[in-house]
C-alpha cells in the first residue's frame, strides 16, 4: 500500500495506536516512564521544569509516573498561541481553545529559561527525528523560536508508530530524540550539542 499523506499517515497510525489493548498501552508508558527517570532527568537541571502534555486519543500517559518526582509544566492552546503553564499534581485543568485540558489562565506562564525537557506526544516519528503531530502546527511554531528550540525535546511514541516515512515539510521542526518504551534515542544529544550516532540508549 502506497501511503502519499501526512493525513492518511496520521489515520493509519492513529488506529494502530488505538489497536493496543488498554493494559498494553499502560505497561509502556510505565516502561517509558522508567528509561524517563533513569535515563534522562538525571542529567537535567534538577530546578528546571518537565514539560509534560495530557494523554489523549490513547497517547501513552506518563504524567501519574512523574507525579512526585519533577515539576511540571503542561500546554495550552490561548489566542493562537501554544504557551506553557506550571501546574501541580490535583491542580484543575479546564480546556484550552482546542478543547484540550491545560493549566487554568491564572497558572504561571514559564518561559523556556525554567523548562528543562520538553515531552512532546507524537503520532509517529520520522527516522530523522521529525515528529507527525496532529495538524495544527502548534509544537512547530513553538520550536521555530530559538531559545525552545535550544531546550532538549523528546518525542512521546510507541515503538510502533516509529520510523515512519511521512514527507517532511519546511515548517517541521526536528526535535533532539524519542521516548519508546524501548528506551530512548538521541538524534541530537543535548548535553553535547552533536549527534551521538542514534544509537538506542536503553542501556538498564
């Protein structure tokens, strides 16, 4: 089958993302969250915030494993504009002008001076290290800003939904690596500002 969209892309994977049974889904992100605190907040700014997102659409959901350990920051969708807001565990979430829950509009807007990694769901990744998003380009204008896109970034995806040979725009941002429940892999390793040779790092 010849897939030629990034739309019919998005359709496919969506639905073998939606084909993991409920319990598969939790093991993942569970084994996700664990290369997460093992592997890569070790190395961060301990006084710098997780930007973190709202699991929807059967995404795999690691905000209740990170509870605890890191502060967090979640995004919201406000006049046009992505902007991410601290928030803390029982905090209320109402929904931003996509209709996604975030952070309530008194929540304190951070700037990427106080995020220490950006976790950024995707549908799919692309072997580069592009990232196929929902359409709304929200997370591709954020990191056209140089001072995010400095931040260090992983992709949230299911090893399924990896490698996936979507074309690639002039407005795609690529980010420094993903998040698997296989582990975690570096495109662009942020503590060394160069390619690391994408090389699986799950080492446990």
């Amino acid at each position: 089958m010849t897939i030629n969209s990034k739309a019919e892309w998005r359709r496919l994977l969506l639905q073998r993302r939606r084909s993991l049974a409920r319990e598969e889904r939790q093991q993942r992100a569970m084994a996700m969250a664990t290369h997460l605190l093992e592997q890569v907040l070790p190395h961060l700014n301990t006084g710098g915030l997780v930007a973190g997102y709202v699991a929807m659409a059967a995404e795999p959901d690691l905000t209740p494993h990170l509870h605890g350990t890191v502060a967090m920051a979640l995004p919201m969708v406000c006049r046009g504009r992505l902007r991410l807001r601290r928030w803390g565990r029982g905090e209320p979430l109402e929904p931003d002008d996509c209709g996604v829950p975030a952070p309530r509009a008194t929540a304190q807007v951070v700037g990427p001076g106080a995020v220490a990694l950006l976790l950024i769901p995707a549908v799919a990744m692309h072997p580069a290290g592009f990232r196929l998003g929902y359409g709304g380009g929200w997370y591709d204008r954020l990191l056209s800003q140089p001072a995010w896109a400095q931040r260090p970034s992983l992709a949230v995806c299911f090893s399924c939904c990896t490698t996936v040979p979507f074309a690639v725009d002039p407005w795609d941002r690529p980010l420094h690596g993903q998040l698997t429940e296989e582990g975690v892999q570096w495109w662009r390793h942020p503590w060394t500002g160069g390619p690391d040779d994408r090389k699986l790092c799950d080492e446990r």
